[in-house]
C-alpha cells in the first residue's frame, strides 16, 4: 500500500497541491477498503492484488484530466450522509450544509411541510427528513436526470420525499401550498464569472445548474420569491443560498416582496444564505 500511495503521489504532484492529493489518497482507499486515517497507517505494509492497483490507476488517470474525484467514485459524502452524485448534479457544497445545519436546528422535532426547488441530487430535503422525520419534504427540480439521481438517494438513505418535474421559471405554481418552508440553492453563478472557475468545474458540473445571465443574476430569486408569497403560510420562511456579491440585492428583493430579510454569512465570512419570514 505504501508503493500505491507514493504512485498516487507522484502521478498527481504536477496537478494538484499536496493538501489536496492527501485528501485524494484518504478518500479513495475509505471508498476502496472503507479504512479511515487510521486503519492506512496500521494496514500500510498490505499488498495490493492486481485488480485492485489497476482500480485506483483508473482513478488516478482520471484525476489527471481534471474530472471531480466525486464523479470518478459516484458519490460522496453530505452531512454524513452518503450521496450517488453524476455529472447530471452538481456536487453538493459545504455552504450548502450550512444551509441544512441552520434550519435542523431552528426547527427540531417539528412536524413542517417544506419545499426545496432546483434539488438536483436531493441533499437537502433528504438530509432534513433523515434528521427530521416528521418534516413532510417535497422537492423538484427541471430535469429528469436530476430527479432519478435523487429518487435513488433518497432510496438508498431510507427516506420518504415527494419528488416531482417543476421548472421554477414557469408561470405555473407546484400544486404543494400552505408551506411551512420554501429552500432553494438556484443557479446563481453569472457568465462572466467563468473564468474565475476551475476546470474541473467548469468542464464536468452541469451549467443548468450554474450559470444565470449577466445582466440578469437574480433570475431564480426573483420567480422563486414571486412564487413563495403565493406558496407559504403567513410567517411562512424563504431559505436562499446565494451568490455572496449579491446580498444586499438578495435583501432588498426579499423585502420589496413582504418579506422580513436577513442576509447570514458563511463559515468564511461570505454572505450566504438569505432568509425571508413572510410578513401577514
């Protein structure tokens, strides 16, 4: 195991730094042995069949091309949650924990009937509903693929959601009312900040899930918010995760739309999620 780690090491050095090729290293041999930290060191001197060199290769060469270590292994992990993730989802944030952290403990032991729009691989209301069993979640998103992502993790994590085909830009509302709680993490990043973005973004997560026009960057807000007072029970909540140069516009949407607005950093100091109470 020692000579497959050094492999690992030196195939990537060239691409990566050397935090991240550790954290590469630690997550394929928990995904391949399920060995933590500590099991590495103690099976350190193990031999590896050949089948099982030739697997972490396989990752290895992808690694090189740029392509998210999450797609490469079909899941990853979200508030300890295991989650099948494909290039039809975007790969689920720590910001977006934060989000979910937040509303778990506002809200426990609370029977609420909760919305999230544009759910792609279901981490959010999934991990509300594991955590919370009488929440009653519904979740949409526009695309099928999205949603059979998130139907099986919601299967494999033993939770019940109603998923269902909604496009958040229609002039129709979802048949879901008198909301407890409305999230959404929308598309929120503008075309010109692509070049900001690493490749590995850029080139494999799904742009119907990134990208929003420049001269236009509240696009989904503002639907989802138009929505939201028609959809939520007076003192009814709005949860956003949102672009972090924008939250003074997020704010004053919210209230331009009878909403009590609060603008929450992120563990970086990042405005991140912005909250809306609906006013009677």
């Amino acid at each position: 195991m020692i000579r497959t780690i050094a492999y690992i090491r030196k195939s990537l050095i060239d691409y990566y730094d050397t935090n991240e090729i550790e954290s590469f290293i630690n997550i394929i041999f928990n995904n391949i042995y399920n060995y933590s930290k500590k099991e590495m060191i103690l099976n350190a001197s193990k031999k590896l069949a050949e089948d099982e060199f030739l697997k972490i290769k396989n990752i290895v060469d992808q690694l090189e091309q740029y392509i998210p270590i999450q797609y490469i292994l079909g899941s990853t992990y979200f508030y300890n949650l295991s989650f099948n993730v494909t290039p039809n989802v975007l790969i689920p944030r720590p910001e977006t924990e934060e989000l979910v952290d937040l509303i778990l403990k506002k809200y426990s032991n609370q029977k609420l009937n909760v919305l999230d729009i544009g759910t792609g691989s279901g981490c959010i209301p999934i991990t509300l509903k594991k955590e919370n069993v009488i929440f009653e979640m519904h979740a949409c998103d526009i695309s099928e693929k999205a949603l059979d992502v998130a139907i099986k993790n919601a299967s494999n994590n033993n939770t019940e959601v109603n998923f269902f085909k909604y496009d958040a830009l229609s002039d129709k509302l979802p048949k879901q009312n008198d909301l407890d709680i409305i999230i959404s993490n929308p598309p929120y990043v503008t075309e010109k900040e692509k070049e900001q973005m690493e490749s590995n973004v850029l080139d494999n997560e799904p742009h119907l899930a990134l990208f929003v026009p420049n001269n236009d960057p509240l696009l989904f807000y503002k639907a989802i918010t138009y929505k939201a007072k028609k959809l939520l029970k007076v003192n009814g909540e709005l949860y956003f995760e949102i672009n972090e140069a924008y939250g003074k516009e997020m704010e004053e949407l919210l209230q331009q739309n009878n909403f009590e607005a609060k603008i929450i950093k992120d563990l970086n100091g990042k405005d991140r999620i912005a909250f809306g109470k609906l006013k009677a």
